[in-house]
C-alpha cells in the first residue's frame, strides 16, 4: 500500500501515520461563492437582512469551521492553527469567500481552508434563506498552497 494512503494492507480504513515528517510552515488559501438574486444583494448591502449582519457571523462561522475540520473529515489530522482569515466580499453575483490558514506542522492545511469557505458560505445561506431559497453555493476550490514535501501548488486561472 502507499504509505500516503487512508487504508492500510488489509483494505482498512486508518488515518496516515505523520509522526516521521518535519513539522514545517504550511499555507493554503480557498475560495468559493454563493450566488444570490439583487433583492438578497440588496439587503446585505444595506445591512437589512433580518438576521443581522449576515457577513461577519459568516467571516465568524468560518474560521470556527476551520478550526474544528478534524471533528468533521473523519480521517484529518487535528493541526494547531497558527492564522486563519476569512474575507467575504459582496459582488454582482452573490458573495464571494476566501479563507487563508496556516500551521506548522507535518501535514498540509487544504482542508482547514475548504471547510471554512464552505461552511462561511452556508451561514450566508442559513441567514439569508428567509429571504431567498434558490441560493447556489459553488466554485469552492482549493487556490493555492505552500510548504511540505510536495512543495508549492498554484491553481490555474
């Protein structure tokens, strides 16, 4: 079996054994989008959506979400974060999300920075669905990241 793989000889499920890797600095940066109608756009642009400001629970949600992703991926390495941000930006479509982690540690930080898009995005669903049902959440990809053995990785335009 590949020692990189989630199941061992015998086709069992098991987390990868990392304690033989350095412990380096890791980056990664996500992104992703949830596409709302000009009335939903409208009502977080004037802050009158009637479950607050829909914007900061969502950047709050997202790096909450970051921070527990080994809870959730069954097979994740719980990491000790060294930075998180989320961004959320109103746009002519809806709302686009980027998050930023980092830890040192001996595996990469992709999966912090998915969750805490993906679940930044649901919030914004979760406040706004009142006001509009047909919401699309897409576009959630992986941007960039840095560090380990495999080394930098840089998605296409």
């Amino acid at each position: 079996m590949n020692s990189s793989s989630h199941f061992d000889a015998q086709g069992n499920a098991h987390m990868v054994d990392v304690g033989h890797k350095p412990a380096t600095v890791r980056r990664a940066v996500a992104e992703g989008h949830i596409r709302l109608n000009a009335e939903t756009r409208a009502a977080l642009a004037q802050g009158a959506t009637p479950k607050g400001d829909v914007l900061a629970i969502a950047q709050l949600a997202g790096i909450m979400a970051a921070k527990r992703t080994a809870d959730l991926i069954p097979l994740c390495h719980p990491l000790p974060l060294t930075h998180v941000a989320v961004r959320l930006e109103l746009n002519d479509a809806g709302v686009r999300c980027e998050a930023v982690t980092q830890t040192t540690a001996p595996t990469g930080v992709e999966m912090e920075a998915l969750m805490a898009v993906q679940v930044a995005l649901l919030t914004v669903y979760d406040m706004c669905k009142s006001l509009e049902r047909g919401m699309v959440i897409d576009g959630i990809r992986l941007l960039e990241k840095s560090g380990g053995q495999s080394g930098d990785w840089r998605a296409a335009e």
